[in-house]
C-alpha cells in the first residue's frame, strides 16, 4: 500500500510539473500573438510594436514573422519536458528500490498474518531492519502464540459445553432417577479422564450412601459410605482433590483406598438449594496432577446434575403428593357410596395393592370385642391360597408385635427389615409362621383404626420387595386411609340412613372454624336443604396463603348424596393442595377441572384478595357471580366467566381483577341462596342486590348474611343447598395491635405480612421495617420451637406506635426446653443487633421477650 501511495504521489508531481510548462507556453504564445495580424505584403503572421511620434502625429510600426519565435518556444518546452521526465524516471527508480526494502518483510508478516486468519499457527522469521518492522514482527509472534493460546482454551470451553450438553439432554430425558445417575457417572468418567467414579447422596439421616459407581468394588462402596470431607452445615463446599493417595490420606482410610488400586481422588461437593445433597469422588489408578480444565468440567458436571436431583425429587414430591391426593380422594368416594363397610374395605383395599404395598390386611375388633380379619388382598394373584390361609390368624391382642400389639397400644407399628424374630413373635403356630415366610414379608406397617376413642380395627401395608421401604410420607398416608376407613366403618355402624351420612360426611369437610386473619373480618353459613332432599355438595373454604393474601373457594357439586358430598371433598381437599403451593388461581381451577371424571360437574369460584392493596383476583368456573358492596350501599358484580368444572377437560379459565374500596364487602354464595319455588334466577339475584344494598352500614359479615338469609329465604327451608361468605377488609390499629397465633411454623407467614402491613401503614422506612419483621420473627420463631415442645400452644404478639418509638411483645405461656444442638441459641444475639433494647421476662407461667426500635416515620404506606 505504500508503494502504491508513493507512485500516485510521483504521477501527480510529473502531471503538475507538465501542466505547469503547458501553460507557460500558452501564456507566452498567447502574447506572442496577440497584435498578431496576416501583412498586406506577405501574408503571413507577423507580431511587433507601434511606437508612436508625437511631433509629426506619425506612428512607426515593427513587425517580425511569428513562425521563428514558436521554433524556439517549441524547442525550450521539450527541452523541460524531457529533463522533467528524467528526472521522474530517476526518482521513481529510487523510490522503487527503497519501497521493495521495506515491503519485503511486510510482505512477510503480512504472509503470516493471513495464515493466523485461517486458523494455522505460522511461524514468524525474525526481521532485524527497519526496526519498525521488527517491532511489527514480535507483536505479530505474540499474538501468534496468544490466539494459539486462545483457540486451546476456546477447544476445551466448547468441548465442556458440548459434554455438557448432552449430559444435560440426557439427564432431561432421563424418567427416573437412576438414569440420572448413571448418565451422570458417564459425563464425569468422560469428562475428567478419571478411571473410576462414584456418587453418593445424603440419606434422610444425613448420612452420605453411596446409589451409583464405577469401576469400584462392592466393599470398596460400603466401606465409603458416611465419609465426607464437609461438614453438612458447610455454607460453599469447595472440591478437594487429592493428587497423591498415598501423601494426601489419613489412615485408616487411606489403607482402604489403597487397597482398591487408587493412587488419586478427588471429591466434588453437590449443592442444590444452598444446601449439600451429596458427592462426587473420581479415583485414578496412578498419581494425577489436576487441570483447571478437569476442575471446571468436574464443577459444571456437579451443577447440573445437583439442579436434575433437586428437579427429579420435586417432581417425584409432586407426583407423589397429587397420587396421594388421588388415592385419599377415590378412597374417600369408595368409602362413601355404600354403607356395607365390608364390601368397601375390599375396595379401598384393592386401591392400596399395589400402589402402596404388595399386601393388605384389614382386621375389625366387632361390639363384641372379638377381632376378625375381614380383608386379606395380595397384588399377586397367585398367592391366593396363601391369603386364604392367612384369612383365618385373625391378630391376637396379647402378642408383643404386629396388629395386636396395635390393637392394644393404639399406636402404629413400622418395621423393617422384617426379621425371623419378628416373624416368629407374630405366628399363632407353625402354619402361620409358615405362610409368612412364603410371602416373603421384607417391611410392614401397621396402623389403628381410631375412631371416638376406640380401636375398631388396625390397616396392615406390607412390602415383599427386598429393596422396598416405608417413609414418613407412607405412615402418615396410611394413617389417613386409616382415619377415613375408621370414619366410614363408625358411620355405617352408627347410621342407617344414607342422608345422615352424608350430612355427616359433609359437615366434616367444610371448615369446622374460619381462620382468624388480622385486617379481615370474614364470616360463612352452611344451610342443608329440606329433610325431604338429600345433601348437596356446597362447599367454602378461607385460606391464609404464603403470599399473605387471602384465598376465599365457594363451590357447587352437580348431583345430590353421598357422591356429591365425595367429590366436594376431593376438590376442597386439592384447592386447599394448589393455593398452598402459590400457583395462581386460573391454574388451580384448570387442574380442579382435571381432577374431575367424566361424569362429574361443578362451580367454582377462587377468589384471592390483597389486604394491603384491596386488589382482587378471580376465576369463575360456571359458578353465580359475587357482589361487592360498596360503603354506601352501591351493588357490583364482578362478571365474567367460563364453563363449570367437568365440561371440557381442556377448557382454559381467564382470570379478572377488581379493586376494593375501603370499607367495601365481597359477597360469595351458592344459588341455593337465590333460587325458590316460583321465581326464577334472574329475580333471585335482583332480590339479592336490593337486601345487599340495605344492609349498608352494617359492619359485621356475619350480621350482614343473617340479613341477607332472612330477606331471601325467611323462615322457610332452602329448597337447596345453601352457602353464603362474605369478607371486608378492615385497616389495622396503628396506636397498638394485638394478635394471637397456634404455636405452630404455619403461623409465621401471616405473623410476617400482618406485620408488614402494619408498618408500611404507621409509616415506618422499609429498611428499619425489614430488621424489625426479622426481630419479631426470630422471638416467634423460638415461642414457637422451645415454648410447648410436641404440645398445642398459642403465642400472642403485640406492637405499639407511641412517640417515634415502635414496641414489640411477644408471649407465650409454655416452659422453653434448652437450645439443641452445637449452633442454636443466636437468635436472641440476632434480635438485639436490629432492635435498640430487648427484655426477656422468664416465669413458671410463660416467657415474654419486649423489643423497642426508634424509627424514622415517612408518609403512610
């Protein structure tokens, strides 16, 4: 490029120098010509002068030919011409010879520079002159040596993504959680190089168990379990790798290592949550200096597979809780559509088999005392003639194990692995012993049948799957299908009537109290039909959610009885499920909708309400549309809506919003309460608006419904079903506020944003609200832990706004147990940091912790 520059420079030079010679020799031919005109005489071109005389007024004319003055012109020009040729031809020579010097080893680096652009790694000659070049030359070789530099590390970046890649496809695919597993151990043995691997996870007792290896003994796996280098309170475990077994290694486990062939390890922490689930350990049979890049991989391979674990085990959570609630709900309709309580034991029986065991016993202690085994179900059809025999050993509630140790202790029993001696203290005689050992028993649990203070009867679950194990979760279920078998064996017992039972069954799934909710006053009436009709499935729920909203259900079940009553049921019990998770209340009527067989319908309308904004969220589901009533008495509907539950099994439920003002009444109801012998329901809801409106001013929901019962229905009996809830938001104290809670963990939330609310309300900056929530949270949170132990409990909080100065009490009226464990016991160090002064009062009635704060007040949240 500069040679090129050079030469244009040398081309404008000669082209001006040119032009300028041009245009002297027009000028001087030009004055040369000027007077110029053909003589008389000759004529030819001539040029001169005339002088003229000023005595004799004369003029004197001198001329010359024009011809030899444009020779000599002719001949100067060429002569410059040529010399100016010369002279350029000379310089661009030189400047040629000089140029191709210093393009040479351009040329060079350029060469180079190219190569690197396709991706080789040329090697740069040195280049002593001129310096620049050489200069030019070592940053080129720099850069040479960087991007070769670059390019190995972009190789080993882009083959951990795509070895991530497809471990986490893999792991994504994967549908149970041993594929997991064994995709997992295949990316690290990969990714790593190592010889050998092995995953282990913390057990429920925290123990680390080894569930995958490769390459390693059986004994060599037993042998590492429980061994973890962190602590299981370790906040950012960090890996910890071993290059040399032999130097790196304590005994005695360093012997045991040894013995498998391993000469280097390392350990990389799996964290999901912040929390540590367990481990990877990678072996190789020689010593190993660790890469960063095998560090990386070996993290990045941890990551994911920690993220698939947590992802599998809450979905497998998922999955297990919306069995459960499948299994208590097609339980709770078995047991509800007959009263022949044998018959539906079998039932609920066979949905236990085998999706919760492998074998089912039921036995039921009769009015005469004597207990007879009613239900004996295997999940293998041929080990018939065996249940058959077992038919006949009724439990004996003189035995120290088993169903009759239940019967008289009224306590579940769980064991597992089931033993000969275990075996041996059950058996009535050799027969019976016999038959257990065939069906090969390898875990049971036994549950009673309570009900009103009696043992009806015990539930026994038994695995004969070897690797099989009961959970908490599988106890606590039996024990409900144990509370609703034992519930629907006392009813048929109790009741002849299929209306009394379900009534009964009704009145027990619809809320037995309201949750009392600081800021809101919420009140319901449930009013069977006539005793000519049967029971409906009407049916209300208030729920206090996480997100410290309210969430207020009111439901209608299509068809009258037992059924109706069932599925009512079902779909409280699984609202209840949906809202406590937090999903939001268009998905939680599509999966009641899903929940629903064919032959089913209902209404529902899920409601949710802010208590700090007053904004409203609804889905309804065919269901009558609620009112609010404003303070003065103006009567809304909030409209809009979709089919009832039941119709489409892929129907979509949009959600509306609606603001209530201060003081306004949000009115849910059944059409029972609308509907009557000879009007329609287009009168009943014009009749409805009108007594709502005159029962403004009136400030208690509960006085409001009598009102609006008494308008609608007098003294007569509904025709149908009737539920009525109505709920006002009202401000709370700001001078002082007083709340009671159940000393239990599901307290805290309400405890948090009722608080919250309060502080916004007085004023008080987010920042000082923020450590004094923590404050009156870590106070709540040891009443309840150390206030009651296993024991019911209430505590009660209590704030106070008085001179810039915000009080916080908290009381309970238990004994504290000791802080347990090595790190308990900072919770009052962490209340003292945010509050400025803290009392705790200790006596034989209770403990009550007093905390005051100096705020800065802003303008009312």
């Amino acid at each position: 490029m500069g040679l090129a520059l050079l030469l244009v420079l040398i081309l404008l030079f000669t082209v001006g120098t040119y032009q300028l010679a041009v245009w002297e020799r027009r000028q001087a031919m030009a004055l040369a010509r000027q007077p110029e005109r053909p003589s008389r005489m000759t004529g030819e071109a001539r040029f001169g002068a005339i002088v003229p005389v000023t005595t004799t007024g004369w003029a004197v004319a001198f001329t010359r030919p024009v011809g030899p003055l444009e020779a000599a012109l002719r001949r100067q020009f060429l002569g410059r011409a040529g010399a100016i040729w010369g002279v350029t031809l000379l310089v661009g020579l030189l400047a040629a010879v000089l140029v191709s010097r210093m393009v040479r080893p351009l040329r060079v680096l350029v060469r180079a520079a190219t190569a690197m652009a396709r991706g080789e790694r040329p090697t740069v000659a040195p280049v002593g002159d001129p310096p620049e070049a050489a200069a030019l030359a070592d940053a080129i070789r720099a850069m040479s040596a960087a991007v070769a530099q670059r390019e190995d590390a972009l190789r080993d970046a882009l083959h951990l993504r795509d070895h991530l890649y497809r471990m986490t496809e893999a792991v994504t695919r994967a549908e149970r959680v041993e594929e997991i597993y064994d995709r997992a151990l295949e990316a690290l043995l990969q990714g790593v190089g190592a010889d050998r691997a092995a995953l282990l996870l913390r057990d429920r007792d925290g123990v680390m168990r080894c569930v995958r290896s490769a390459g390693l003994s059986p004994a060599y796996c037993a042998a590492v379990e429980g061994h973890s280098p962190w602590a299981a309170t370790t906040a950012d475990p960090q890996p910890v790798l071993i290059p040399d077994v032999a130097v790196g290694l304590e005994p005695p486990l360093r012997e045991t290592v040894l013995g498998e062939g391993i000469r280097a390890m390392a350990f990389f922490p799996l964290v999901a949550e912040g929390r540590l689930i367990g481990t990877f350990m990678v072996y190789y049979d020689t010593p190993h200096a660790f890469r960063n890049a095998e560090v990386q991989t070996a993290q990045a391979v941890a990551g994911h597979v920690a993220f698939a674990i947590r992802r599998h085990r809450a979905e497998e959570a998922r999955r297990r809780m919306e069995r459960t609630q499948r299994y208590l709900a097609e339980a709770s309709r078995v047991l509800s559509e007959s009263l022949d309580y044998e018959r539906t034991l079998h039932e609920v029986a066979r949905l236990a088999v085998p999706a919760l065991a492998d074998l089912c016993l039921v036995d039921l202690r009769g009015d005469d005392g004597v207990v007879r085994r009613v239900v004996a179900v295997h999940a293998d059809p041929a080990r018939a003639r065996l249940m058959e025999v077992l038919r006949r050993y009724a439990p004996d509630p003189a035995r120290e194990a088993g169903a009759g140790r239940v019967l008289r202790t009224r306590q579940p029993e769980v064991v597992q692995p089931v033993e000969e001696a275990w075996l041996a203290r059950v058996a009535q005689d050799a027969v019976h012993l016999q038959v257990l050992r065939e069906l090969g028993v390898a875990a049971q649990m036994t549950v009673p049948l309570l009900a009103r203070d009696a043992v009806l009867g015990t539930i026994l679950f038994a695995a004969c799957d070897p690797r099989r194990r009961f959970d908490a979760d599988d106890l606590a279920l039996a024990e409900e299908l144990g509370r609703r078998v034992a519930l629907a064996i006392e009813n048929a017992r109790l009741y002849a009537r299929e209306r009394h039972i379900a009534e009964t069954l009704q009145r027990s799934l619809l809320p037995d109290r309201l949750p009392e909710i600081p800021g809101l006053r919420v009140a319901a009436r449930y009013l069977p039909a006539g005793p000519e009709a049967e029971i409906g499935g009407d049916w209300y729920d208030v729920l206090a959610l996480p997100t410290g909203e309210v969430a207020l259900v009111m439901g209608d079940v299509a068809g009258r009885g037992v059924r109706a009553a069932a599925t009512m049921g079902q779909l409280r019990n699984a609202v209840r499920a949906y809202a406590l998770e937090g999903h939001p209340p268009a998905l939680i009527v599509e999966r009641l909708n899903a929940l629903l067989h064919a032959d089913e319908m209902a209404t529902c309308l899920y409601v949710t309400l802010d208590l700090a904004s007053g904004r409203v969220r609804f889905v309804n589901a065919g269901h009558v549309p609620p009112l609010v009533v404003a303070p003065e008495g103006r009567v809304t509907a909030l409209e809009g809506g979709a089919l009832p539950l039941g119709i489409l099994s892929h129907a979509r439920y949009p959600e509306g919003e609606a603001t209530l003002a201060p003081g306004a009444l949000l009115l849910l109801f059944t059409d029972g309460l609308v509907e009557a012998r000879g009007r329609s329901l287009d009168d009943g809801l014009a009749a409805l608006r009108r007594a709502a409106a005159e029962t403004a001013g009136v400030e208690e929901p509960a006085e409001v419904i009598d009102r609006l019962v008494a308008a609608l229905l007098g003294r007569e009996a509904p025709v149908d079903d009737v539920a009525v809830l109505a709920a006002r938001p009202t401000p709370l104290p700001l001078e002082r506020l007083r709340l009671r809670f159940p000393a239990v963990p599901a307290s805290l939330p309400t405890l948090r944003h009722t608080l919250k609310r309060w502080l916004a309300a007085a004023g008080v900056a987010p920042a000082e609200a923020y450590e004094i929530l923590v404050a009156a949270g870590e106070a709540s949170s040891n009443a309840i832990e150390h206030a009651y132990g296993a024991a019911d409990g209430t505590f009660a909080v209590e704030t106070a706004l008085e001179d810039g100065t915000v009080t916080v009490t908290v009381q309970d009226w238990g004994r504290w147990r000791d802080p347990r464990g090595a790190h308990r016991g900072r919770g009052l160090v962490l209340i003292r940091a945010f509050m400025d002064t803290v009392e705790v009062h200790r006596s034989g009635v209770g403990t009550t912790v007093r905390m005051q704060r100096r705020v800065r007040r802003g303008p009312a949240g």
